[in-house]
C-alpha cells in the first residue's frame, strides 16, 4: 500500500497539469522532469516521449498522455478536441469515445475549466461549460463557456480537475494520467526499460508516433505491452475483475504469446482478471434484431499491431473503471494495487 500511495501522490500532481488532446507539449516537459528525478533518459520526438534505462529493450510500456479538452475554434466557439485533432481522418466509428460522444453530450455542464499556452502550459484564464450539444452539420460536441471569450483560435481549454481519493477509490479525469503515473513510478523501483508516453491517442494518431520510433530504433522483435484503463457501465461490472487483459479489439489480433503471460502472472498473483474482447462479444450475443453491437474498441496496440505488419506485437493490461471520459472516472483501489502488483512483475523490479 505504500508504494501505491506513492503513485497516487504523483497522480495528484499531474492530473492537475493539463494536457488536451493535441496540446500535450507543456504536460511532456512535467513528465521529463518527474522521470529524469527518477534516473531516466528521456528523449523527445514529434507526439512521443520515451524514457529509458541502461537495458532498454528489456521490458517496454507506452501509455498515452492525452485527456479530453476543448479547442478555441473561433470567437467564442469550442469544439471537442479531439476530433478537431483528429480531423475525423483516422476516427473510423470502431473507438468507443465516438460512440459515447451522444451519451456524454450532457455530462459537462457547469464543469470548471482552465485555458493555457500549448508549448510552456502558462495559465490562460479559467471559467466553466454553460451548455454543449452535438452539431449534427459539424459532426463534433459544441461547447459555450462563460468567461473565456478572450481566448483566440487555437487555445486548448482543460477540464479542470483534482484527484478524489476515498477509503476503496480513486476518481477523477483518469484516462490515460493513471496509467501513465505507474510508468513514472517504475523508475523509482530501477527499471531499466522502456516506457513511451504517446500524445493524441484519442484522435487516433499516437500509433503512428510509436511506430515511426520502431522504425528507425526498434529491434528485430518488438514486443509492447500498452496500458490504460477501460469502461464499464457500473460498479458491479467494473468489479468483477481487478485488472482488464484483450485478445484482440477492433483492428488486429494481440500477441497470444504476450497475453498468455500476462494471465499467467496475475494468477500466480492470486489477481483477478477477464478478457474485454470476450465481455464484449458475450453483451452482443444478448443483444434483440435492431440493437447496436457494441464496438471491440480501438486501442493504440491494435491500430500499431494493424499498420506495422508485423513489425510491432504487443497487448494491452488495463484497470476497470466507470465514468469513462469524464470528471469522475472512478477506479477501485483494489484495481490500482492490482495493477502495480503485475506491473513490477512485468518490469522485474
């Protein structure tokens, strides 16, 4: 439990640095400075942070570092950053923020938000959502906010948000900074591998920041586990399991091998886990003739896995949680010492 209360005192400090999708320089110079106290060789590279130690190749993590936000589109227009981001180009329906975007349309009302500079992260101003709706023509969630009509196009706008700790959670605006807060740790406990902080996983581009990396440093054998967290509608079906495993999502079959290993470690952990592919795949089947199949999901390990044509294999390990993509994403601290516990397993620290 103390090592996890380590990881959730770093989690309180970068969850409070924002990081929009597309605007993610000022949140890579925080992470540089919490890795390199810790003994790591970070190096930059367009979309992508990498942190190594003296054996590199030895165990490799990517997270992805970007959160929702909005983006200054015009005078006093917000759109939903990531498909701005995105420019729709790369978003193929098969990810699940663009199916939760009608669900969620409604869930940012009176949300406290904060504006800065993309490159230094210097502070812009601050005030909140006052209505959002879908524009069907714009294909996007429009937002008006009230004390932000300052701002000129292209300034990113956070939500503003603070970790939440109580006696068997922690929630807040969780994806992907909880995940990407454990690979920091890890090199606090001497790993000596790799760990890649990716930005723009939610346009959908960060595979490509990961792969253009492969290409010109990878191995012969490329083999990443990704993580993250994953959704789920309520508390009971998030706790059923501690930590989420995947054969495969909507673009390519996982490393078998890989994923074996992960299952084989968590029961050696006593660690409970399930297969979101198999979870999905057992809801479809129940579905009634006019229901909407739920999407496999469009992780940053399918789409490099599906691009690199071999080049890149890998699985993913994720932390079940609720209220995906919004401010109170909530993670069980069961999950979170779960998920440390096979994550030093993996690193071997």
């Amino acid at each position: 439990m103390y090592q996890l209360s380590e990881v959730l005192d770093l989690l309180k400090i970068l969850i409070r640095e924002p990081s929009v999708v597309g605007a993610e320089h000022s949140f890579f110079r925080v992470l540089q400075r919490e890795l390199e106290e810790r003994g790591a060789h970070v190096t930059w590279y367009e979309g992508l942070l990498v942190a190594q130690g003296s054996d590199p190749y030895s165990t490799m993590f990517s997270a992805h570092i970007d959160r929702h936000g909005l983006i200054c589109t015009g005078p006093d227009e917000f759109q939903y950053a990531a498909f701005v981001a995105g420019n729709r180009s790369d978003l193929l329906g098969n990810s699940v923020s663009e199916q939760l975007i009608s669900k969620i349309v409604d869930r940012f009302d009176a949300t406290p938000v904060m504006a800065y500079e993309p490159w230094s992260g210097a502070y812009r101003g601050s005030g909140k959502i006052a209505s959002s709706y879908v524009c069907e023509r714009r294909n996007n969630l429009i937002f008006t906010l009230e004390g932000m009509q300052h701002l000129v196009a292209g300034t990113p706008v956070a939500f503003a948000d603070k970790l939440k700790i109580t006696d068997n959670s922690v929630s807040g605006q969780l994806d992907n900074v909880l995940t990407a807060a454990y690979l920091v740790h890890l090199f606090s406990l001497g790993f000596q591998g790799t760990a890649f902080f990716t930005a723009q996983e939610e346009a959908g581009k960060s595979w490509r920041y990961l792969l253009e990396w492969f290409r010109r440093f990878g191995s012969s054998t490329n083999r990443l586990v990704v993580v993250d967290t994953s959704p789920y509608s309520d508390r009971g079906e998030a706790d059923r399991q501690q930590l989420v495993l995947r054969h495969k999502d909507a673009n390519a079959d996982f490393d078998p091998q890989l994923t074996n290993t992960l299952a084989d470690l968590c029961q050696a952990s006593g660690l409970s886990y399930s297969y979101k592919d198999e979870y999905i795949e057992q809801k479809n089947a129940l579905l009634t003739p006019g229901q909407q199949p739920q999407s496999l999901g469009s992780t940053e390990m399918g789409r490099i896995i599906a691009a690199s044509k071999g080049v890149v294999t890998g699985t993913t390990l994720q932390i079940p949680t609720t209220g995906y993509h919004t401010m109170e994403e909530t993670a069980s601290l069961k999950s979170c010492e779960a998920f440390l516990t096979l994550l030093k397993r993996l690193a071997g620290v």
